[in-house]
C-alpha cells in the first residue's frame, strides 16, 4: 500500500496500518519483520490506496 501525506510525501511499501487515537501507524516489512515504520497524525493523511509499491 502506499499512504500519500499532506504535504505530497509518499509512503510505499506499508504492509498494515493501525489506527491509533490521534492518527495511524503505518507498518512496514523490513527483513522479514513487519515493525512501525510511521507514525502519522490524521491531520496530515490524506489517504491510503493499495496500488503498485515499487517504482
């Protein structure tokens, strides 16, 4: 998935997101690892879409 911010940052390569009470945490898989990668306030994302995460 990829979480588009709202400044235009793209974050790719999110394996799961979890909502928190203030905004969400993005999770990546880093070495096999599934670990917060983001911790991204809802005031700041504008969307997550699944789509290709690989340029």
């Amino acid at each position: 998935m990829i979480a588009e911010l709202s400044d235009g940052t793209e974050i790719r390569n999110v394996h799961e997101v979890v909502e928190g009470s203030n905004g969400v945490h993005l999770k990546q898989e880093i070495d096999g690892e599934v670990v917060r990668g983001a911790y991204v306030p809802f005031t700041q994302l504008n969307y997550v879409y699944s789509g290709r995460t690989s340029q």
